[in-house]
C-alpha cells in the first residue's frame, strides 16, 4: 500500500484517478484549487484539501509525508479556452516546479506527470491524414502556444530532475481523454462532450441543427477515461523514462465525430460551420509504436463504445437540469 498524492484531484481525470487508486487499497490525499463542491468528484476514503499549488508552500504541505506524486494539476479546457487563455495555461508552469522542488526535498520516490499532445511541432500537424504523431515529433519545439509550450518545458524539467537528484519521474503525453463525469459546457469542454451536448439539446429544442467549430475536416484520436486510468498506472509503475504517447490511434474527423453521436441519438441534424471559431491544428494522431513496444498494450476502447457511456451520462445530466459544471461532484 502506497502513500499517494494526486495534484488535479477535483478534475476530470483526477476524479477517476483518485477513484482507481482507493480501490487499489492505496492511501490517498486529493488536491485541488477548486472549492470542493466544484470537484467533479469526491471520495470519502480520500483525504481532501483544497490547496492554490501554484504557490510554493502549498506544494510542500501537499507533498509532505507522501511517498509518490501523480501530477495533473493544470489550469486547461478545450481548444476555446487554451487559444483564448495562453498566459493563464502558462502559469501552471509553476505547479509542476514547485511539485518537483517539494518531491525531491520530501524524498518522494516517484513523480508522475500528465503532458498533452499540445507539445507536438505545429509543422507536423497540417495534414487532416496525419499518420499519427511520434515521440519524436516533439522537436524541433514549435508546441500549441501557451499551453503547449508550458507542457513542454514542464517535461524538460521531470528530465532534469531525473538526471540531477534521482527522482524517478514519468511523462504521458495525452490525447484527447472524455468521458463520464467529465466538462460538457461552461467553456471547458472538448470536442467529444461538447458534440454529445450539442446534439441531445438538439433533439430537446426540436431545432434539428447543430453549429461545428472549422470546417469539421479537422481531425483528432480521441481516449476514453478508463483506458486513460489504466495507462497512468501502467506509465507510472513501468521503467519508461521518456515521454510516451497515451492516447487512441482511432482518428476520426469532427463530422464523423458528429456522426457517431447521431447514430446514438437516433436523428440526423442540419449541420451549420463556423469558420472563425477555435479549431486548433489541422490533424492529429497518436502513433502507439512506443506504448505497444514497452507495455504491450495501447488504448483499444472503441470511440462508439465510448461515445455511448458519455452521451448518455450527459443526456441524465441535462435531464436532471444540471449546466455541466457543478453536478454530481459527490460520488461516494
């Protein structure tokens, strides 16, 4: 049984994290900036502190008799936020510092940190049939402005910490992760909520259409959260010392993403583009060649199968009149 901490516990895939670990039979503390009924999740088995750890001591008290740290402490959303709040995703570069800084001094044995295909050289992204992205494709360095570049250097500094003082640390870059419980309005959401949204509050209103970001070409691979669970553990555990990919290497476009959801839903909709919107790079895929060669294993959850489990926790969500940002946070 581990002591663990996880940076990032009230969001998304902090909540499922933390969720995992608990029933591993693990000791955790949860923190987050956010008070704790904006968690999305919350745990009783955990210890809950609601700590800003972009400030130095704060990253002390988190870190302080706890032997491993799983970092995804991040201030991030979707394509429409990260283009519209580049600085904002680069102070976050403090977060991971100071982690690093109370790891070492705490003696933690283990650092784990989440990263994003957002580090990817723009140049190698302008293509809709994008092969898929290798761990290479990191450089030369031409990441996502702002919140790519902060992911970037922030990987730089598990190196160094590595290499210097001895800290084991591991890196995931992801890709694309929804699911369940999980942002699907207020600004946030990405491509896969925000779609499963659009189209239910469709068929509520009775105005069959739906309003898409670019030209829908634009394409993307996209995880499901339980394969995004199983490959932080997996990563964190394991001797890989490099960045890795974790992420689906099914691409689909965002009107085959439409498409999906319609199938789910059972209708069709008049689809209407909006050119000047966020659309982010032109084509991105995970290439898991490295994931495969160390784990044995890669993301296999199917985008439908995954599709459905969202669509229809939104669809209970909207149901139940909740906005997407303060409901069911506390799942016991």
């Amino acid at each position: 049984m581990k002591r663990i901490l996880v940076a990032g516990a009230g969001g998304f895939i902090g909540g499922h994290l933390v969720k995992e670990l608990i029933r591993e039979g693990h000791t955790v503390r949860a923190v987050d900036i956010k008070p704790l009924n904006e968690w999305y999740q919350v745990s009783e088995k955990s210890e809950n502190l609601v700590l800003d750890l972009r400030l130095r001591e704060n990253c002390f008290r988190a870190v302080n008799g706890f032997n491993e740290v799983f970092n995804l402490a991040a201030d991030m959303g979707g394509m429409g936020f990260i283009e519209n709040n580049k600085a904002a995703c680069m102070i976050s570069v403090l977060i991971n510092t100071h982690l690093l800084i109370a790891s070492k001094e705490c003696g933690a044995d283990r650092f784990f940190y989440a990263s994003s295909a957002c580090v990817y050289n723009g140049d190698k992204q302008t293509d809709p049939d994008n092969p898929g992205l290798k761990e290479s494709d990191a450089y030369p360095a031409l990441a996502e402005d702002g919140y790519g570049w902060e992911k970037l250097f922030s990987e730089r500094m598990c190196r160094h910490f590595s290499e210097d003082f001895g800290l084991v640390t591991r890196v995931a870059r992801f890709h694309n992760v929804y699911g369940p419980f999980g942002t699907y309005d207020g600004g946030r959401e990405k491509a896969p909520a925000a779609i499963c949204r659009k189209v239910i509050e469709a068929g509520i209103s009775g105005k069959k259409e739906i309003l898409i970001w670019g030209d829908g070409q634009q394409t993307r691979s996209f995880m499901y959260i339980d394969d995004c669970i199983k490959g932080i553990i997996d990563i964190m555990y394991s001797g890989i010392s490099e960045p890795i990919n974790l992420g689906s290497s099914e691409m689909v476009s965002i009107n085959q993403l439409v498409s999906i959801v319609e199938d789910i839903a059972g209708y069709r909709l008049e689809r209407k583009y909006d050119l000047n919107a966020p659309k982010g790079v032109r084509g991105r895929n995970s290439d898991n060649t490295l994931i495969r060669q160390y784990l044995g294993w890669e993301p296999s959850i199917s985008l439908k199968k995954g599709l459905k489990k969202t669509y229809e926790w939104i669809a209970s969500e909207l149901s139940e009149g909740n906005d997407g940002k303060n409901s069911r946070r506390f799942n016991r």
